[in-house]
C-alpha cells in the first residue's frame, strides 16, 4: 500500500507541474459513450470497475471481462438507466440490458446491449440554416468470454460491434453521411488472494488490468480518415476487510484505486503560414493508424513527459458492507474521481446505496459534488449524473 500511495504521488507531482505551464490539450474520440459507466454497483465507487469485490461480477460486462469468471458457478440478468448531462440537454439517457452465465467454475459467458439515446437534434448547414430534424443514437452490442486458469486467476475477452447515428443520413458540405460502424475487442486479467487469515476475519486483495476498445477508426462518410474508438487501459487494485460480527452477520470494506489513461494520439501543436497550412511544431501526427496510434499515445504529448502524466485519470473509491446470512446485504459507497485541468477538468464524488434480497438486487449511483467552471456544486442543486440498477443473480453452491 505504501508503494501505491508514493506512484500515486509522484504521478499528480508530474501532473501538477504540466497543468501550471501549459494550456488545454484535451484528447477526443469518436463514439466516447463507450466509456459511460452504466453499472451503479461501480459508479457509486467513482466508476472503478477493473477490480471487484466478492460476489460483484457485473464490471466484467464493461471494464473487464475477466470479472465474470471468479472460480464460482453463477448466473444473472440486470437492467439499468442513467440519464447523462440533464443540466445541459433534458433527453440524454443510456439503457443498458445484460446477462450473464458461468456454466463452471471454469468459464463464463455475458452479453450486453448499450443504448445511448442523444434525443432530438436539429441539423443545421454552415450558414446556420436548419436542413432537418431527427433522432441521434449509439448502440453496442458486446459478448464476452471469460476463464479462470487457477482459483485465484482468471482472464477475459470480449467482441463488440458498435453502431452511431449522429447524421440521420444527413448532406454533409456535399457528401452523404452515414451511420458510424465498427468491431473492437477487450481483453483484460484479475487476480485476487486472501490472506491474514484469523478465525474470524481475512484480508483480501485483487489486482486488475484491462485494454477495452481496441477496433478500426468510424466513418460517417466514406472518404473520411476516421476518429478513434475511446480505446482505454485501466489498471486498479481493491484490498477488502472481512470480519464475521457474529455466526449470522458479515461486515466487509473496500478500498480501490484506479487509474486510466487513453490509448488515442494526443494533439500536437501547429503553426501556421500566411496561406493557412499548418505545421507540426511538436507532438506527434496523429494521423495514423489503430496499433501505431496506441503505441504513440505514450510519447507523442507535446509538452513531453509532465504531458504524458497528466494523461492519466485518477479514481479512488470504498464501500461498506452489511451481509446477513450469506442471502441479504446493504452496502454504502463513496467515491471520487480526478482528472487534470488540461485534459477536461472532470473531478466529482460520487455516493451509492445498494440493497440485496436473496437474489434481487437494487443498486443506485449519483454524482453528488462536481467542479464546474473552477467551483464545486452539489447534484441537489444543478443535477448532473445519477445511475439505477436492477438485477438478478444467482450463485450455485
């Protein structure tokens, strides 16, 4: 834990130094819905979901597949909805509907399906005037395979096909739109071991690494270069705390930490002559490829490493946990997430409730204090981001 919390210094130490010298460089992707988080077990913990506790195989539908084996038999099914961005836009919202089956303690499979519904949009010409109205969307669907290679390791993978309509087949400076399309693929590993086993109580630790979005560039229109699938690693770890209060009641805690850093090009910087071509000063071009992008985004910054650093976005979360004869449990989660001033200035904490009854479960999610324009504001009072989920899940003994 030591060393966790000095790398997590020496990180910001370097982000710190980036931000108070250098201006906004943000990172921009296509399709970025992929990286919403629709699981509210996970965002009332600030969105980590590349590590899990015990019993919390749902992340591995989003963050990493190896999450679905975890050496038990196991079946489940959830739904969940989160409106996204209601202080901006009143119709933004994700639909999410998954399963789930470990037919073994082996090996495990899940499915699916995210919706991202943008609501109304009016489309307008580079005049200003409007050419149409419609209905802009996002969809993925996602199926995912996991195994274990020992009780205590296990890996994953996964093949989504994504679909975005933000055109509606829409003229665009003379040339036909369509629907963005592509096929990426995840991968991702989880070990996890108890140990300072007493009697009564143990310590258990998981480590956890994922690469999700790897696939080929969308296309709204044929003769474009194409934007970056959100390709994302995450690293984390979670130490959790069991003790038995007594023969019928369980009390367990998490502590996670969890950092994520773009596998895109960042932009470079440019200048530009009297006739309007740019130059490349420092940086790198980021036109190229899906592998070369992924190799170069960890050396093309053009502010050098102090860029690079502040890349990586920070999150840190805990949850406590009520379990009453191994059937019921509640379970209260904070969280709070960082990212630095250049590359979006998100930072928020986030709370969550979740409630479990034999094998139904209810689990909600909200961001109760963002940072907006340099201040923080509460979700009571300019509501942002809330998350609900309802599932079923059932452990064979």
């Amino acid at each position: 834990m030591k060393k966790i919390c000095l790398l997590i210094i020496f990180v910001l130490s370097f982000q710190n130094n980036f931000s108070q010298t250098n201006d906004l460089n943000t990172i921009t992707t296509s399709v970025p819905f992929l990286l919403i988080n629709p699981n509210a077990q996970s965002m009332g913990i600030a969105d980590i979901g590349v590590v899990a506790a015990s019993g919390y195989y749902e992340s591995g539908l989003t963050q990493n597949p190896a999450l679905l084996s975890r050496d038990e038999k196991v079946i489940g099914v959830k739904t969940s909805y989160k409106p996204w961005l209601r202080n901006l836009v009143p119709d933004i919202s994700m639909f999410d509907f998954s399963t789930y089956y470990a037919f073994s303690k082996k090996c495990a499979l899940g499915y699916s399906y995210n919706r991202f519904s943008l609501g109304s949009v009016t489309y307008t010409d580079t005049n200003g005037t409007v050419i149409g109205i419609g209905n802009a969307w996002e969809f993925c669907h996602s199926l995912k395979y996991a195994q274990s290679l020992t009780p205590n390791l296990s890996i994953g993978l996964g093949v989504k096909y994504i679909q975005s309509n933000l055109t509606n087949n829409m003229n665009i400076s003379g040339k036909q739109s369509h629907p963005g399309k592509s096929i990426a693929a995840d991968i991702g590993v989880d070990y996890r071991k108890e140990i300072a086993k007493k009697e009564t109580s143990f310590w258990r630790y998981d480590i956890g690494a994922s690469i999700v979005n790897m696939g080929s560039k969308i296309k709204y229109v044929d003769s474009a270069t194409g934007d970056f699938l959100p390709m994302l690693l995450s690293v984390g770890t979670m130490w959790t705390y069991n003790k038995n209060v007594d023969p019928d009641i369980k009390y367990c805690v998490d502590f996670a930490y969890q950092f994520e850093k773009l596998l895109v090009p960042t932009p470079p910087k440019y200048s530009f002559d009297n006739a309007g071509n740019r130059t490349i000063v420092s940086g790198k071009d980021p036109d190229v490829s899906v592998f070369r992008g992924a190799v170069q985004s960890f050396y093309d910054a053009p502010g050098g490493a102090g860029e690079e650093f502040a890349e990586v976005v920070h999150k840190i979360g805990i949850e406590n946990r009520l379990v009453f004869k191994e059937k019921s449990s509640i379970a209260f989660r904070a969280g709070y997430l960082a990212e630095n001033r250049t590359k979006g200035d998100r930072k928020f904490f986030n709370l969550g409730l979740g409630g479990k009854f034999r094998s139904i479960y209810l689990d909600a999610g909200i961001i109760m204090l963002y940072k907006q324009n340099g201040q923080y504001r509460t979700a009571m009072d300019h509501p942002f981001s809330w998350n609900v989920t309802l599932g079923y899940k059932y452990i064979f003994k």
